[in-house]
C-alpha cells in the first residue's frame, strides 16, 4: 500500500469498551467522523433490555451518526476507515472501496487473531505492543504501518495491559493520521494465532505450575470449585513460582499461591479472609480436582 495523505473524512468502526477512546480521541483531535459502524444493540441484565455497544454509547453522546451495517460506510463519502476491536468481518467489495487502517493490540506477526491480549498474557510474554496496519481480507496478515511495544510486568493483569495498549495506541493513531502515513512494511517473523479465549480455559486446572496458574488469574474470571460450587479466583499472589502443583488449601495458600479476592457463586467479590470466616473453612480443603474437571473430591 501506498502512503495514506492525512484524511479530510472517516468512518469509524469499533465496539467494545476498549475501541471508545480513540474514537473520542479522533473526535477531540478535530477529526471528521462522518459515520460509526458497530454491533446491533445486544438484551442484557434484568429485564434483557436492548443495549447499545459501548462505540455507539459513545457516538450518540459525541452526536455522530451510527449505523450497524459496514455497507453504509461507502456511502459516507468518506476517505478513510478506521477500525478498532470491530469484531466483524469487512467483506471484500467494501475493501475495494474504501481504504481502511486496523489498531490491532499485539506486535505482529505474534498474536494475530481475536483475542492477543489475552494470549500474550497467558504465554508469559514479556512484551506485547499495538500496531496500525491497512486492513485486508486476511486474518491480520497484511503489512504494518507502524508499532509500538509494552512490556507486560510480572503482576500485570489482562485489564491493566488493555488500557495501557489502548493508551499506547490511541496516541499513535492521532499522530500517524495528522501527519500520514507511510508505505507499509511486510511483517518479519514467525506468525502465532491468538483464537477467542473458551469458557472452559478459565477453569483451573491445578496441576499446571504456580506461574501458569498465577497468569490465568491475572487474564480475570479463573475459576475452580469448593463443596460442589463454583469459587472466582478473582486476585492472588504469586508465592513461589517452583512450588509443587497442589490443590490443597491451607488457610489462604493453595500451591505456590496465596488467595487475595475470591467470588464465591451467586455473590460479590470479597477479601478470601472474609469468605474464609464467613464459610468457616477446614484445615485443609480441596479446591476443584487435580485433573481440572469440575468434580468436588470433598
């Protein structure tokens, strides 16, 4: 791809959470953002009332239009789309009309795919980054404009790091907007996928080592079982990385691991000092199985 001359015209193209600060950024950069694209409105909570994503909150409080079909965006007369956490394929004839550019949270080629932050994390990566690339029909495969990188701390939750990528990106793409953007590079090294987080990942298995557990815990919504229900482990404390595997609790250690927040089932996050008092716990309890399976070997 040639170089991009600084865009007169967007559209934007987001939808979760972490896509709401650059399209505020683009705005209060003096950005024309003709249309935003996003996700139909979803039910949700007590009475599944329809709610709108967070880009499309976020759009009608900025007062720009909203649509929920990426064609309208060839009618924008628009000559730019930009396209943060969209989580929707762009069909090809829409690419062959209108040139767009993709915030993607990892430092390509590692982590192409759906969920890269979370999979750098659960890795053990200690450097993730953001990069601005043209948007093909590929899965993340095409070339970079540009990228920066973020290192990942050793207590770093996956929260902590989307914000600072989120931080870290939304900066570089104000800039290389303003001033264009240069001929894209091929991406150099070996590719890795980063597939949408399953439900079941986030169940502890306990024979994996304190470090791998640890991680899984800092991803957000581990989980294991005690007396047959299901118990969030919502923070800990990384004790001793060689610790032999255990899921044996002695007060508030299990592992190399000391429990900090728990979730128990049906209720609210709380101090594990106050679960422990509150389900007067044994001297030693069995958290979920050895093998992962949800079984109580109580």
């Amino acid at each position: 791809m040639t170089r991009i001359a600084p865009p007169s015209r967007l559209v934007f193209l987001g939808t979760p959470e972490m896509a709401v600060p650059p399209l505020r950024a683009l705005v209060a950069a003096g950005f024309d953002v003709a249309l935003v694209v996003t996700r139909v409105d979803k039910r949700r909570g007590r009475g599944s009332q329809l709610m709108p994503s967070p880009v499309k909150a976020a759009a009608i409080e900025l007062g720009l239009p909203v649509s929920h079909s990426v064609d309208d965006a060839l009618a924008a007369d628009a000559d730019l789309g930009v396209v943060v956490a969209f989580g929707q394929l762009i069909k090809p004839h829409v690419l062959a009309e209108l040139a767009m550019v993709n915030l993607h949270f990892s430092l390509l080629p590692r982590w192409r795919g759906a969920a890269p932050v979370e999979r750098a994390l659960l890795a053990g990566d200690s450097e993730t980054g953001v990069c601005l690339m043209p948007l093909e029909e590929g899965l993340d495969t095409g070339p970079v404009f540009t990228c920066r990188g973020v290192l990942i701390g050793s207590g770093t939750t996956a929260a902590e790091l989307r914000a600072e990528l989120v931080e870290v990106g939304t900066r570089m793409l104000v800039d290389e907007l303003r001033s264009g953007l240069d001929a894209a590079r091929p991406q150099a090294g070996e590719p890795t996928y980063a597939a949408k987080l399953r439900s079941e990942e986030l169940q502890i298995d306990w024979t994996r080592s304190a470090g791998e557990i640890d991680r899984l815990v800092r991803l957000g919504g581990a989980w294991t079982t005690l007396h047959g229900r299901r118990l969030r482990i919502a923070a800990a404390e990384l004790i001793d990385p060689s610790c032999q595997s255990s899921n044996e609790l002695r007060d508030d250690r299990v592992g190399g691991l000391r429990l900090v927040t728990v979730q128990p089932e049906g209720r609210t996050p709380m101090p594990f000092e106050a679960f422990a008092r509150g389900t007067k716990l044994g001297e030693v309890e069995t958290l979920g199985t050895t093998d992962g399976s949800n079984v109580d070997e109580r």
